[in-house]
C-alpha cells in the first residue's frame, strides 16, 4: 500500500477518530465506528477511498528521496 496521506490529514483524523469513538461509546450509537475508520485510516497512512480518485495529501520530503 502506497502511502496517500500526508501528515495535517492524518492527524485531523486521528483527533477526529478519537472524538468520534469516545461520542460513539458515551452515547452508545454507531460514531464510535465511523472513528474507529479513521483512526484505522490515520494511524496507516492510506485510504481506500482516495485510491479510486487519484487524490493523494501526502508529500514525500524532497531531501529524504
């Protein structure tokens, strides 16, 4: 898996996932899911859904190659 996620994206997500499970189990609905996602997503580096639309956020650093 390619890396499509660079890192403001990724830690919009994973902030936004945590929000997301902790509402999900206060109120025991199904958010906690939807956050689970994008921790899973987040802590990865790579979404699925980017893939099918050619979008990318990451930005590999020109000096590491």
């Amino acid at each position: 898996m390619k890396r499509n996620i660079g890192s403001v994206d990724k830690a919009l997500r994973i902030i936004i996932g945590i929000s997301l499970v902790m509402f999900g189990i206060y109120t025991l609905s199904l958010w906690g899911v939807v956050g689970i996602v994008l921790l899973l997503t987040g802590i990865s580096g790579w979404c699925p859904l980017y893939v099918p639309f050619g979008i990318s956020t990451y930005h590999r650093n020109k000096e590491a190659g």
